[in-house]
C-alpha cells in the first residue's frame, strides 16, 4: 500500500506481524534475545528498547543506533535483522529501507497500525473493472496528443477530410485500452466516447470558421530542412551531387596544450615572416637582440608527440653502427689487418743518438713542412722570419710554493739535553722572581720519607703519627698532580685520528704525484679488495679500469703516499697466485700473472675522485672513460704497451 503526501515521493510502510500491542510483543521480543545472547535473564532495558522501535516503526539503521548502546556494532545489526525478519515485513520486499528524513517523519498520534486484507477492498478505491479518475486523465491526455499530431500531418498534407477517422481511431484506442472486464463499466466509458466525440466537434468547427488558416500556411525551412543524401561510391569513399569525392572534415577532442601548441607554430611562422622583413631592411643588425622588460613566465613544457621515439631511433640506429664497428673490427683482427694497423699509429718517432745530426731540426720543421733541407728553396721568400730575438716574459711555476719552505734543524743528543736544562733553569729563575716579589706563595717542602727526620726536626720526634700521614698526604697530593698533568696532555680518540690522518695525508697543492699500473689479470676479489683499501686507508685518489687484459690501476697522491702504495703493487701482494691469458680471453694462451708500472711522474692538479672500479666492454669505451678526464694518454700508452708485446711474442 502506497501513499502521497504533501508530494513527497511514495513509502513503503512496515507492518507489524498480527497487530501485535506492546504487552503481546515484549514477551516474544524477550525470548528472542534470551535465544539470541544465550543468556537466561537478558537486561530489561536492551527488551524495552527493542520493543520501542518495532512499535514506533524505526528503520533498521535507526534500530541499530538505539541497540548500539547495550551491544557492540555487529551484535545489534544481527539482533536487529532477526528483530525484522520475525516482527517486521515490508509492503515490498524488493526495495531497501531508505534514508529517514526529518520531514517524513510523524509524530506517534498520526501512526497507524493496518492489518493486512489482501482480499477486501479498500474505502474509496474502484473496483478491478472500473476505470480511476487517473486512468481517464490519462486517456484524455492522449486522445489530445493524437489530435494535435494528426492536425499538424493535415496542417502539411493540406487533407482537412482525414480529421473524420481520429473520432474512429480515438474510438478503438479507448476501446483497446479498456480491460477485458469493460462489461461491468459501460456507463463510464460511453461517457468517455461522448466526451472524445464533443472535442471533435468543436475541433471541426474551429477549422470551417477559419478557411484562410490552412491556405496561408507555409511550413517553416529551419524546422523541414532536412539532411542531403549520402551518396557513397563502391569504394565507400563519399560523394557530392556532382560525382566528386568529399573529405570530411573529422573534429577530434584535444587537450589545451596541443592547442597552445599549434598557436605558438603559428606565432612563430608569422615571426618569421616579421623577422624576414627586417632583414630585407638595410639598417637592420641580427646581432642585437630586443631585451623585455618584463621576467619570462615559467610554465610546463609539453613535448611534441614523436620526440623521444625519434631520440630512441636515433639511440637505436648508433648503437646499431657500433656493433657493426665492432664486428668489423673483430674480422679485421682475425685477418691480422687490425695489429698492422695498430702498430703503425703507435710507432714512436725516431730517436736520435747524441751526436747524430737530425735531417731537419725540430724548429725548421714547422716553417719547412718537409723532411729534409733539399726541398727548400732559398730564393723563396719566408715570411716572420726577422732578425729580432723573442724573450718571453717569464711566468711563475705552478709547482712553487706560495711560502718559502724551511728545513728543520736537527740537533744532537747533546744538545737536546743542554737546551732542555736552560729551559729549566730559566723557568727556575723566573718563579723564584715571582716568589721573592710576593707574586706567587712559596711552596710546600717537598717532603719523603727518606728525608722526614731531616726536613721536620723535632716535629716528627714529638708526634711521629701525624707527621708520616701528612708526609704521605703530599706524597699522593704529588702524584695525583702528576696524573692528571698526563691525562690533560693525552689525546683523544677523535684527535688521535686527526693526527694519523694528517700524517698520511700530503700537501698536493704544489704538484700530484700519479702512477700507472698495468695488470694483466685482475679478477680474484681479495686482490681487488687489497687494492682498494690500502688506496682508502693512504687517502688517495683514482680508478681502476677492467678490460681483458689491459687492467689499468691509476693512484693519485703525495710522494709518501705512492711509495707505500708502489710496494703494496710491486712486493706485498703476490700476482703470480693467478694465471693470465694472453689476449685477455678464457680461451688464450695461458701465461704467468704480473704487474707492470707502466709510467709515474706529477701533474698540476687531481682528475679523479675517490677510487672507482669501470669495467669496460670496448676499446671505446675505456678510451672515452679517460677522455672525459682529460688523461686519454693513460689509455693510449697502457693500450700500445699492450699491442707492441702481442707483436713481439713469436
């Protein structure tokens, strides 16, 4: 049963099961929770207020709030599904309990309790063959609907006959639409019939009084246009009346940055349109530049769609054409091209002995550009060649200090001796200055027991007790001075590693000194260890670069620092523990393991930091690892000791 109220939408009211009272209701409210809970005497109020909101029809949320009190959440949302499910049932059970609202809710008086007569009809209401008031509306309302379509088809048509048959349709429509149990309404639908029938009329007499309405009419273009045909071909592809194809113009959704993005290519077309004038201009100069006044705008840079793909081609492409450099190179090094050509562009220039007359002096060869003084011309003019000598200015050596350097003078036994007791004797002299001027108190005698009887007199004769504890008092007084005099001189840890690092860490502002090592195998992990610590713990700096058997260690630092390190490479640890092949592969020759100092000397300044272990798949890439320090001769001259030892084994 279903109400309207005030036209708030429709509730489905909730019955209570036999219209139950509250004294009938709280007795099986009561067993239901003792069965429920499982307890004997279930509290009292818990009942009451279970019997309260099935009286006053609370819904389930609300019954669950009032529950919550006595029980936790999921006890009483259970309680309250059995409560509904044994004393509740809804008109319909397929929709939910919605959300209570303040208006729907009235007071108790205004609540009624119905007993359900599913059988009997209800005060006020049609019987089941009888049309309601609602139902004849809406058969009006449709009977004026078909009416004014068909007068609109006849507005267009020009056909004022065809208004006679609506009377018919409308006719056998309400007929239609009437159930099959009419027989017991005929009054009412014949006044229906009638009531069509009198609309008709007036209708029809409205027209005939007004016979200029239908011919002056003219429909309307804007409401009768209508869509030209689609014309397709057997391709599919659209054509105009004409037989040529038409491109369809397709507007797809796009986000404003795309937008923003075709503006700016626009502006700068034109700009370049602008730009191009002025350079047509004769007092135009492209290197000044028009500077804004105002700060640029910092916004989000969209990139166009495609980039990074082109980038990744590109990435993809030159990786592509090192691997076949590679794969060049490798047959090339089978066929024995590669070392003949390698060998040629580290071929050392020639090196003449003392004595030994060049063909062309190095200060010739730049002005000559030729080997030997026969190709030279005298008759040819040489120009910057004068008779003026060029002293340039003298520049100051970056590895000179900026303060001059003392050597410490170092005595002798003796002396050391000597001057400690002239120290002390002018300390001496100085405190019995103080003492005499009344600066400082004179002090205690110095008091032992070897010297008691000589020192105290008749003091330690009179009572020798308290002379030996006070003698023994400034005895560990003494001492204790003494201690702590050490304590405050001594160390602490953190001063203590001060210390130790200033004295293995060296001055390099003058000049670092480098060293470069070759190892041909370098793949055991204590050595690697060893190599790595020792150059930590000595603060130096480098890298160790791993490529088959062209194993460079770097090692920047003092000249303290690279001595203990040249012992640790060349004496402490033992390289010949491993094996080594002879062009760096597993499947090589196998020869003994060594360690090779392959060049030392000092450089202005450091090019690594911290050492680093590289391992290096290509001959490239090692290169370019030292490149990018600015020390690609490390590589070079490593790389050609490497190729001149492969040419010279038989």
């Amino acid at each position: 049963m279903s109400t309207e109220d005030g036209g708030r939408p429709k509730e489905y009211l909730r019955f209570v099961k036999m219209s139950l009272s509250k004294e009938e209701l709280r007795p099986q409210v009561d067993k239901l929770v003792q069965r429920f809970l499982g307890l004997s005497e279930p509290s009292q109020s818990l009942i009451s207020t279970a019997v309260r909101c099935l009286i006053k029809g609370y819904d389930q949320r609300k019954t669950v709030d009032k529950l919550s009190t006595y029980l936790d959440g999921s006890k009483a949302d259970k309680l309250t599904d059995q409560l509904f499910k044994n004393f509740i049932y809804d008109s319909d059970s397929k929709r939910k309990s919605r959300k209570r609202h303040r208006e729907d809710e009235v007071s108790d008086s205004k609540k009624f309790k119905v007993e359900e007569h599913p059988n009997l009809p209800v005060a006020g209401q049609p019987s089941p063959g009888q049309l309601t008031n609602m139902q004849i509306q809406e058969m009006m309302a449709n009977a004026q609907r078909m009416i004014e379509e068909r007068k609109k088809q006849m507005l267009m048509s020009g056909a004022l006959s065809q208004i006679s048959p609506v009377s018919s349709n409308l006719s056998s429509s309400t007929t239609a639409a009437t159930p099959s149990t009419s027989s017991d309404a005929s009054p009412s639908l014949s006044e229906n019939k009638a009531r069509i029938a009198q609309l008709t009329a007036m209708i029809q007499a409205k027209l005939s009084s007004k016979p200029t309405l239908l011919t002056n009419w003219k429909p309307d273009d804007s409401k009768q246009h209508k869509p030209a045909p689609l014309i397709l071909d057997s391709e599919g592809r659209t054509l105009d009346m004409t037989g040529k194809e038409v491109h369809l113009t397709h507007h797809m959704p796009t986000l404003k940055a795309n937008i923003r993005a075709q503006k700016r290519a626009q502006f700068k077309m034109s700009q370049e349109k602008v730009m191009e004038e002025l350079y047509e201009q004769k007092f135009y100069d492209p290197r000044v530049s028009a500077k804004t006044f105002q700060r640029p705008r910092k916004s989000f840079k969209f990139h166009d769609k495609g980039k990074f793909e082109q980038l990744a081609q590109r990435l993809r492409t030159k990786a592509q054409l090192e691997k076949l450099q590679e794969e060049i190179a490798q047959a090339a090094k089978k066929t024995g091209i590669s070392s003949a050509t390698k060998l040629a562009l580290i071929v050392p220039r020639k090196e003449y002995k003392e004595g030994e007359v060049p063909e062309v002096e190095w200060w010739d060869s730049y002005i000559l550009q030729s080997d030997n003084y026969d190709k030279y011309n005298e008759e040819s003019r040489l120009e910057g060649v004068t008779a003026l000598v060029e002293h340039p200015i003298q520049m100051k050596s970056p590895c000179d200090a900026s303060q001059p350097v003392f050597i410490p003078l170092y005595l002798t036994k003796k002396e050391r001796k000597k001057l400690r007791r002239q120290n002390r004797r002018e300390a001496w002299k100085e405190k019995q200055e103080k003492i005499r001027l009344g600066l400082e108190p004179p002090p205690e005698p110095k008091v032992r027991m070897s010297n008691l009887m000589r020192v105290l007199g008749n003091q330690a004769v009179q009572d020798p007790t308290k002379v030996e504890a006070h003698v023994r008092e400034q005895m560990a007084k003494r001492q204790k001075a003494h201690e702590e005099a050490n304590a405050a001189r001594k160390l602490t840890v953190e001063q203590k590693r001060d210390k130790k690092i200033r004295k293995l860490k060296e001055d390099t502002s003058t000049g670092v000194h480098v060293a470069v090592y070759r190892v041909l195998n370098l793949s055991n992990p204590a050595k690697k260890f060893k190599v790595e610590m020792n150059a930590k713990q000595l603060f130096m700096t480098g890298c160790v670069l791993l490529y088959r058997n062209i194993n460079i260690v770097v090692v920047e630092g003092g000249p303290n620092q690279q001595k203990k390190f040249k012992r640790l490479m060349l004496q402490r640890i033992k390289w010949n523990e491993e094996q080594a092949t002879k062009d760096g592969t597993e499947q090589g020759e196998k020869i003994e393991n060594r360690c090779i100092l392959v060049w030392e000397g000092s450089v202005v300044q450091r090019c690594f930091g911290d050492i680093v272990f590289k391992l290096c798949p290509t001959e490239t890439f090692a290169r370019e690892f030292f490149k990018k320090r600015g020390v690609e001769h490390y590589w070079d001259l490593v790389y050609g000791m490497s190729i001149l030892e492969a040419s010279e084994d038989p």
